[in-house]
C-alpha cells in the first residue's frame, strides 16, 4: 500500500504520520546528545527558590486553621509564657493577617463587648454635641472583617446617639472577630505583658428609654461626673442644642425628655451583636497602642497556623530548632506538592 493508493485507510495516515515524528524526535535528541547540545537544567538559588515559593502560594493566615486551644479566646485563659513566644517568631508568609486603615459608618459597626458605662458614653455625647469632642472620627481600633470593633466601644455608642450616619475610623484587620479577639488577646499577653483586661460595667439594657432618660435627668440637675465634669448649665445648653439641630423647639425638662427620645431613636440603628462566644470586657484584648501589634500581624510574627513555630509542649524552643521563614516556606511547598 503506497501513500498515493486510493485504498490506503486514514489509520495508515496516522500511523506514518506518528512514526515520522516520534523518529525526527528520537533523532534529534541523538544528534544533540553527540555533539553535547543537551539542555542542562537550571540550578535555582535560595532567594530563586523562595520567590517561587511565595509567588505559587501567596498565602495569608487562614482562620479556620487557628487553633483554639493554642489561642483561646478569654485574655485570663492565655498562656503568657507561651504567648511571649508565638508572637515574637520569625515572619512568615502563612502567618500573615492583613491590616489596613478604615473608616465606617458608625452604624454598619458592631461591638465586640457588651460591657459600657453609661454615664462615660453620654458624657461623651455631651461633649460631641457642644464640640469638645469630634463627633466620629477616629476611635484607632481595630475592627474585624465582619465589622465588630474591638475597642472604643464608648466613642462608637456615643456618636451613635448623636449622629449614626458619622463614621469612625480605625484598623480593618481581614480577619473575623472571634479569631481576631483570640490572636490579640495573645499579643495581649505575649508583646505587652498584660493578663486581666479592663473592669466591666453595665450591659446593653443600659441603652434603653428609661435609662437613657434618667441618666440625662441627673446630668441636668447634678452635671456630668468622672474624669471631665461638665456643670448642668452647660448639660441644659447641649441638650436644647440637640434638641433644636434635630428640629425641635423644646426647652428645659422638656428638652431633656426630648433629647433622650432622639438619642434613643438613633440608637435604634445599632447592632448590639457580638460575636458568638465573645468573653466579657474583663477577659477582652488591651491594646492601647495597635503599631507593635500592627506590626505582628502583617508581617506575621504571630505564630498563627501550621506548620508552627512554636509548640505548646515546649517549655523553651531551641535555636536549632527554630524555623526561619525560608524554612517555614519549604516545608508548607513540600507537604503541598507531596514530596516525603
């Protein structure tokens, strides 16, 4: 059967077709290996390798990988000791947690706690009101992915009261709150060496009519106590203020009465949610200054997620036995890629 014949089958075209190119292949290969044109491979560098690495997986913390027993969520159930080693470790890719500045309507915002005080949030509002303090703004706190602050609680509700349409700004950590308030209760203990958080107070019920009211009540007849008193005349001048920004013409009594109505109102565009399991204020993260911790969680110095740093069951992590973040890398590419 020649190529020309009118009986050759389609088969036979594939079949020559086939041999053809696996032979020029099987020959050129041959040829090269003669003459010493082989293609030898490239040998990559560390820094090479590590670039690949990075670029192939582009991990951040997960937190579903967060593990509560090495993270618990209660500040008092932190293993200080522990902790000062899982937040000071060398950086690495999978530890990771993004952090970046935001601002948000106060209302869109939820609070991780429900302790407040009462008396320091609507002194605050007071103060807003007559312009002592700015209505909003930045609380500097850090506000999980989710949208629960974990701080500024008072700032947040007082400017609620006043104007819910304000924003606040703070640190939009890509994480949710309940792992958020677990790895910060860490840096807590670890970077800052703080055990027991703030005292707690009274809870949401505190934010109804009837509280709202007699609390204005007793600032209009007895001023504003704690760490900024404000004497009652200029409580009455705020609330009539208030009352008449807010298109009213009420004065006195009645002006109080009204102003806790508005305040209560405006409230009502709050979500008083925290998030599921949240620990009270006693057992919450303190952070009064977020760049050391900032700085921990983007550039993941928090021993986050596998493969760890740190173990739970050493006392002390040995110098040859710590992983640097090349190492960390190699190790999570291997697993990966399954190489034993």
């Amino acid at each position: 059967m020649t190529k020309g014949d009118a009986s050759a089958s389609p088969f036979f075209y594939f079949f020559l077709h086939t041999y053809t190119s696996y032979a020029f292949k099987e020959h050129v290969v041959k040829l090269t290996e003669l003459y010493g044109f082989e293609k030898k491979a490239k040998k990559l560098s560390t820094s090479d390798l590590r670039k690949m690495i990075v670029e192939a997986l582009n991990e951040k913390a997960d937190p579903s990988k967060v593990e509560d027993d090495r993270f618990p969520m209660n500040l008092s159930s932190v293993d200080a000791e522990f902790a000062k080693k899982a937040v000071n470790t060398e950086p690495a890719k999978e530890d990771t947690i993004p952090v970046t500045g935001a601002s948000e309507p106060v209302q869109k915002l939820k609070p991780s706690q429900s302790s407040m005080n009462i008396e320091k949030a609507m002194g605050q509002a007071i103060s807003m009101i007559l312009g002592d303090m700015e209505l909003g703004g930045n609380i500097n706190a850090f506000i999980s992915n989710d949208d629960h602050i974990m701080d500024g609680h008072h700032r947040w509700v007082a400017t609620a009261m006043v104007d819910p349409s304000q924003p606040v700004g703070g640190y939009k950590v890509d994480f949710p709150a309940d792992k958020l308030i677990a790895i910060l209760n860490a840096i807590t203990a670890g970077k800052f060496g703080i055990t027991q958080g703030k005292p707690a107070t009274g809870g949401f019920d505190q934010f109804k009519p009837g509280p709202v009211k007699a609390t204005l009540q007793q600032f209009a007849k007895e001023g504003v106590p704690g760490k900024f008193p404000r004497p009652p005349e200029q409580v009455m001048q705020a609330l009539e203020k208030f009352v008449a920004d807010n298109g009213g013409e009420e004065k006195g009594e009645e002006a109080v009465e009204k102003a806790a109505e508005i305040m209560v109102n405006n409230l009502s565009n709050l979500k008083f949610e925290t998030p599921a399991g949240a620990p009270s204020r006693e057992d919450m993260p303190v952070i009064d200054d977020p760049q050391p911790a900032i700085q921990a969680l983007t550039t993941g110095e928090v021993d986050v997620n596998p493969p760890y740093q740190v173990d739970e069951d050493q006392p002390e992590v040995k110098e040859e036995s710590k992983k640097s973040s090349d190492n960390v890398l190699v190790e999570r590419w291997t697993r990966i890629a399954g190489i034993k």
